[in-house]
C-alpha cells in the first residue's frame, strides 16, 4: 500500500532542484545537530554521573573561546540558510519578461483559470514545457493556497489582492495541483491537474478549445457593457481620463503623490475609485464593487493593459443610424413584422 505513496514529489521544474537542495541542506544540518546533542547529552550523562554521596561538582566559571565558537558557528550557518532562502524567493518571485501570463481566480471550492488568448478551465491547467509561465492569482472568497508540488511552486491566494508567481516546467505530464490552505467544508476536494505538454501539443489543445475571443477582447466587450465608455472615450477633455497607454505609467494624484499603474493600481481605481483621484479630475466614478466580477475584472484589466493609441472603441451613441434610415434591412424581411422599433425623437412609440 505504501508503495503508492510517493515519499517525494517528482521535479519537474527549473526551481525543483534548487528547493530541494535547500531543503537537503536544512535536513543535514537539523538532523545532525539533533544526533549530536542527543548524543552527547547521554555520553555527559554517563560520564559525569555522581559516583559518591560525598562528590561536589567543581566551579565551573566558564569558558570564553568555547562560547565565542558556539555563537559565531550557528550565525554562520543561519546566515547561509537564510541568504540561500532569500536567493530562491527572489527568483520565483520576478518572472522573466518573456512568461505567459495565466490568471487564475481560486473560489470555494474550485480553480478557476483564464489564458490570455480567451480559453478558460477549471482545476485544470495545460501550459507548454520549457516555457516560463507566470501566473497571477487572485480568490473571491477566502484565502487559499495554489500549490504544485511537482514545481515546488506554492503560495497563498488572497481575496482582494494580484499575487504572483512563476515556473517553468521542464517535463511534459500530469501533475497534481492542491489548494493547501484549509478553506471550508469541501478543501480537500480543491485539487485538479496541471498537464504539461508540448509546444506543438499545446497550440493544438488551444486551438480545440472554444474562446469567444482573447482577454483583452472580452474586456472590452465589458468596458462597453459597463458603460466604462461614457466617461472614458477618446476625448481627452470628455469627462475622464483616457486610458489609452496607462499601464505602467506614472500617475500623479490629487493629494501631490504619484503612483505607478500597476494591476493593483486598476483593480483599485475600479472597485475603490476614490481611493486615488487622478490629478485634474474630479472624483465622479462610481465604485463597480460588487458589479464585476473578479473574472471579469482580470477581462477588464487585459483590456486595459492592451490599450493603445488610437484604441478606446467608439462611444455608442455615436454610432446610432440616421433618422431616416430605412427600417426594413436592405433584401427585406421574409416576413413583415409586427413591431419594428424607430427612433422617435419626441418621445412617442409606434408600439401597439
Ligand atoms: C461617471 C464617469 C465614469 C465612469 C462610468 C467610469 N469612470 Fe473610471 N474614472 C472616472 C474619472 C473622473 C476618473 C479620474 C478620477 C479618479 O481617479 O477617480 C477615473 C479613473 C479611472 C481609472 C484610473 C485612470 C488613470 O488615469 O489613472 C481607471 C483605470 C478607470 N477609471 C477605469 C474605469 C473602468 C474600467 C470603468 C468601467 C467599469 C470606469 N472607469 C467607469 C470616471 C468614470
Ligand atoms: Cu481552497
């Protein structure tokens, strides 16, 4: 039966080795200090024991060289384990330019993930090999945890806020994929599978995958729907700011700060607009908390990360027919209908 426990978890990312090797380091050093100091409390027990009603200990008033060496020795070593730690943290939490970023929203009881290109799954996640892959996390509820342990990737995912991490399998396959955190009633039943497969594979697994359109596509579709539009046009004297190029940009606010925007900078001017009022404007958004969704928000985001120039679509009631447009499409109808809905200016409907 034990024989399917695996004692240890495959590696198959380029982080695996490192964090394993760490990990060996810590093991050594824990377990040869146990050994040694249980040891040596038995020898000492053994050794000094009392032999004679009669026998005094000596004073012992201590020895400098002796406890020079056992303070300066373990600060030598914690030193290494912690510069080594620090060396790792820092890699897995820069993502090279170059990664595909993947979202990922973790829900009770449930992962749900959104590929740039449009494609969504649930507790399952397929990425190419040898790719570097950067994901962006967020939850609608309570914290959980994503964890991989094939990749030694693990961090905890926080309602409200874009956590990130990154990894880059080295092995095609199936590997496990756990919310580690304890999160409700069904947690343990929050595991799915991440498939890691080829390049070519895995241009052929999106392309059999129903998308209606990338990210940013469906953002913007939302930005129209949620009449983000209204006030964000083209037009940079219109009633907001043009969003146009803003990501990564410097912002100055109202108070005199400035702020980089960032993911955490949209997230927020989207669901707490008054928390940071862009200089020169004033504060009139509407909050859209509890409006969209934290899917949606990822949309909405990749929409406005992909903006540029020229970009922001055209507000809808410019594009409205001209009055004396004809009410039966060009071709006619098959057959007449009953209400066919015109534009009256005066306010009046032909409806019956
Ligand atoms: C009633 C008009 C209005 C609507 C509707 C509106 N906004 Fe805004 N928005 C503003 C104004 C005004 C500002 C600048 C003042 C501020 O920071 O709150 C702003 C700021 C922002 C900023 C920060 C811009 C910057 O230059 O730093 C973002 C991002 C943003 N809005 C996104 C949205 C999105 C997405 C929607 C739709 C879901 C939306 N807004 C709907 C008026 C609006
Ligand atoms: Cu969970």
């Amino acid at each position: 039966m034990f024989a399917e426990v695996p004692l240890f978890p495959e590696q198959a990312s380029t982080t695996a080795q490192r964090v394993d090797a760490l990990f060996f380091f810590l093991c050594a050093v824990c377990g040869t200090m146990a050994v040694l100091i249980a040891g040596l409390v038995l020898f000492f027990a053994f050794k000094y024991h009392r032999r004679a009603e009669d026998e005094r200990t000596p004073r012992i008033t201590g020895n400098n060289p002796l406890e020079w060496f056992w303070t300066i020795t373990p600060l030598f070593v914690f030193l290494i384990m912690f510069l080594w730690g620090a060396n790792i943290y820092t890699s897995v939490s820069l993502p090279p330019p170059d990664a595909l970023e993947i979202f990922v929203v973790g829900k009770q009881w449930m992962w749900k993930i959104q590929h740039p290109s449009g494609q969504r799954e649930i507790n399952e996640l397929h990425v190419p090999v040898d790719q570097p892959i950067k994901l962006t996390l967020t939850s609608e509820d309570v914290i959980h945890d994503f964890s991989v342990p094939a990749f030694r990737t693990k961090i905890d995912v926080i309602p409200g806020r874009y956590m990130q991490i990154w990894f880059q399998p080295t092995k095609t396959g199936r590997y496990h994929l756990f919310c580690s955190q304890y999160c409700g009633t069904s947690h343990a039943n929050m595991v799915g599978s991440v498939y890691v497969l080829e390049r070519e594979e895995f241009r052929q697994w999106l392309d059999s995958q129903a998308a209606t359109g990338s990210l940013a596509d469906q953002g913007r579709q939302l930005f129209l729907k949620f009449q983000c539009i209204t006030c964000h046009s083209a037009d940079a004297s219109a009633r907001a700011p043009v969003l146009e190029g803003l990501y990564g940009r410097i912002v100055p606010l109202k108070d005199g700060r400035t702020t980089v925007a960032d993911d955490a900078y949209l997230r927020e001017s989207i669901l707490y607009p008054e928390a940071k009022i862009v200089q020169g404007w004033e504060p009139i958004m509407p909050t859209f908390k509890g409006q969209v969704e934290e899917e949606d928000l990822i949309k909405l985001l990749a929409f406005i990360k992909s903006l540029k120039p020229g970009q922001t679509p055209v507000r809808n009631e410019e594009s409205l027919p001209p009055l004396d447009a004809p009410k039966v499409p060009p071709g006619g109808n098959p057959k007449p209908r009953q209400s066919v809905p015109t534009y009256q200016p005066q306010g009046k409907s032909n409806q019956p």
